[in-house]
C-alpha cells in the first residue's frame, strides 16, 4: 500500500515474508483456534530457520542488523496469520530487547542467539493477579541467596508460557525501596520450582499457550540477573517499545486481511439486483476503514522511524503508545465493519471475519490497557508542551487578548 515509503531492502523484506506467511499451512490456524494445538514449536522453528526472528538484533546474535522501519514492515505482513501467531512472532523480538540493550555478552550468547536459531523458545512474565495494569505493584519477590535468587510469586496472562524454555520476569528484590526502585528482572530458566499452567479459555488468540506462572522456591543464578540489581524501571520503560510497537504493526496485517476478505465478498455478493460495493452503506464502510487503516499505517511507519533516529525517550513513549491505541483500535474498527458488510454471512465460521473479531478483541488490552496508552500519551504530551512548543502563541491572535481581567483561571 505505502510502496513509496519503502525502500527496495524494505521491500525485498516485505516479498520474502509475503512468501513465509503464504507458506504457513492453514490447519494451523485452524487447529490454533480450536485448541488442538496449545503451542506451535515448528512454526516458531521455521521462522528461525528462514531468518526472521529479531530482525533488528546484531548479525552475530542471529538478527539482521535491521531497524524498526524493516520490523514494522515484517510484522504487517506476519499480522495476516492472526494475533497468535503475530504474537509468537514478536516473543522474540519482545524479551530479545531487554537482553540486548542491558544483558550481558553471556546472556547474549546463551539465550538471545539461541533464540534467535529457534533453539529456545521465550517468554515475557510481567502480570500478576493483583497487578494488571500496576506493574511497580509486582508481588513476586527474588530473596538474594549465596550464588542468586530465590524466587517467590506467580505471573499469569503469559503468551507462549506452555512452549517457552526460559521467562523475562520481574520481581521485587527490595521491600524496603519505592516501588519503582526495587525491581529486577531476571532470565528464568524452566526447570524445579517454574510451574507452567495452561489454564485459560481465552475468547480468542488461541494457541498461543497463554497461562499462568507459578514460582515456588525457584532458583535463579546470579548470572541470570539482566542489568542491574534494583534497575528494572529502566527495562521495564525500555519495553514499551518492541511490546506497543509490535502490537501496532501486527494490528494492520490483521485488519488489512479482514478488510481484504469483506472488499472481495462486496465485488461478488449481489443484492435488489447489483453488487453490493454499488451501495454506499457498504462502500462507504469500505472507504472509512481503508482511510483509517492507511492512517494507522503512516503512524506506525512514523513511530517506527522515531524510535530508529534515536529521539528522545519520552517522544519515543509516546510515539508508541499512541501508534499501540490507535492501530489496535482501527484493527477494531475495521473488522467489525468488515462484519457488517458481509452480515450474517460474516458471524459464521464459513470466513474467518468472526475469528478474528475475537482476535482483535484482546489487542486494545494487552501490552498495556489503551486507557494507560491514553495516560502515558497525555502524561508527555503535557510534559512536552510545558517545555515550549516553539510555535506561534494564537492565544494573542484574538481582539481581547490583553483583557487580563476576563482571564480568570481559579
């Protein structure tokens, strides 16, 4: 669709994944959704082999040395296949941030290039059932032993918890310090005392083996620890950006797809004796979610190369949180439109618009609610407005502009 945004290695990427995701056998998604299949190891393993995990890590871990523009563009085409898939496409890209910005050369070699070569399989361990969108509220606690940790606690809502070999978890390792001043994280490998539970019966985005973790007097070596004793606000800030922006581009692929499927039903399908894209309560449906979808699009294409310049940390934020609210909100709207022009047709399994209905469901609140995507949104904006927005003050531009008296403000 944005060919001109693209530059020839973006879109010599975008054909090699076309090609992956027309390759990826449709029984899996099948059996995904009905729950024959809780984690689909050869998928992930055959994305390793063809070289598409963590496009953006360094060539010797086993990435590509790519940017967000090029992972963005990826994760559009990936997001035809359905958010689980989606998802357990960007597990890695996800956890591999936190190692490869604040992991050490060890962890790097240990877990990052072996993940990258579909060795171990990943995943992130940051809810708890007390916490939902309070992070810093964490319970889960890592007691500092002779050699390590002792982890104490549990997770849940753990995308790909039932296939995964080792956990990013967070955890508190100071009771007495601020909540944002007392976290770790750690890389936690499964094994005595990691107890994996595949428990929930989601609506959608089956398959993914979304459980719950349980750690009961779990060690976790010294070694394991990412970045700094205490220092996991820094981690856990850092993360908003592969889990929103992740989020956002699988989005699109997931609404381009419904919306591909509802537009083609509209040139075939026929009523009161013509297609029915010739009705403007279809085609204007058409028109309002092709128009919103391309605005998502350009908005993520923009975080991405945000995010990629090295802009600043805040604008980075934000960037990606409201790339994360409004694509995932567009994917919303888009398939229910999709629905609505197919009618009842659409609300049966003959297509899959209602699969992905409840797919798209879970979008808005995972990575973070969008009612904290709007918080952290206004929460820089404001920050940065403070600072002076460099622009011309309209508030002058008015006849009465000096009439201090009229200008009460308490």
């Amino acid at each position: 669709m944005f060919d001109f945004l693209l530059d020839e290695r973006q879109k010599k990427l975008r054909a090699e994944v076309q090609e992956f995701v027309k390759g990826v056998d449709k029984q899996l998604i099948l059996d995904m959704d009905s729950e024959k299949v809780v984690y689909p190891a050869d998928y992930v393993r055959s994305l390793a082999d063809a070289n598409l995990l963590g496009l953006r890590f360094p060539r010797e871990y086993g990435g590509r040395g790519l940017g967000w523009s090029e992972e963005v563009v990826a994760l559009a085409e990936v997001g035809f296949l359905g958010t689980s898939l989606a998802c357990l496409y960007s597990l890695p890209t996800i956890v591999g941030e936190a190692i490869n910005v604040f992991g050490s050369p060890e962890q790097k070699e240990k877990y990052l290039k072996e993940t990258l070569q579909g060795r171990k399989f990943t995943a992130e361990a940051l809810t708890e059932p007390r916490g939902g969108s309070d992070f810093f509220g964490s319970t889960t606690k890592a007691v500092k032993v002779d050699g390590g940790y002792i982890l104490n606690g549990q997770k849940r809502f753990v995308v790909g918890a039932e296939g995964a070999d080792y956990f990013l978890v967070y955890a508190r390792t100071n009771l007495d310090a601020p909540p944002h001043k007392g976290i770790s994280a750690f890389l936690v490998d499964r094994g005595p005392g990691v107890e994996v539970k595949h428990i929930y019966g989601l609506m959608g985005t089956r398959g993914g083996g979304a459980g719950r973790l349980l750690f009961r007097d779990a060690f976790v070596p010294a070694e394991n620890l990412v970045g700094e004793e205490n220092g996991a606000a820094a981690i856990f800030y850092r993360m908003m950006i592969p889990e929103r922006l992740t989020s956002a581009a699988g989005a699109i692929g997931g609404a381009q797809a419904a919306l591909d499927v509802a537009t083609r039903y509209s040139t075939k399908r026929k009523a009161f004796g013509q297609h029915i894209k010739n009705f403007q309560a279809v085609s204007f449906k058409v028109a309002d979610s092709i128009t919103q979808l391309d605005a998502a699009r350009a908005m993520v294409t923009a975080t991405a190369r945000c995010v990629d310049s090295g802009a600043p940390d805040a604008l980075q934020r934000r960037m990606v949180s409201q790339a994360k609210k409004f694509a995932t909100e567009t994917a919303w709207n888009v398939v229910n439109h999709a629905m609505q022009i197919m009618g009842g047709i659409g609300y049966t399994n003959v297509y899959p618009i209602e699969r992905m209905l409840r797919d798209t469901r879970l979008i808005m609140i995972w990575t973070g609610t969008n009612e904290v995507m709007d918080l952290i949104i206004q929460h820089e904006y404001y920050k940065e407005f403070l600072q002076g927005t460099g622009s011309r003050d309209v508030e002058q531009d008015a006849p009465e502009a000096e009439n201090l008296e009229e200008k009460i403000y308490e």
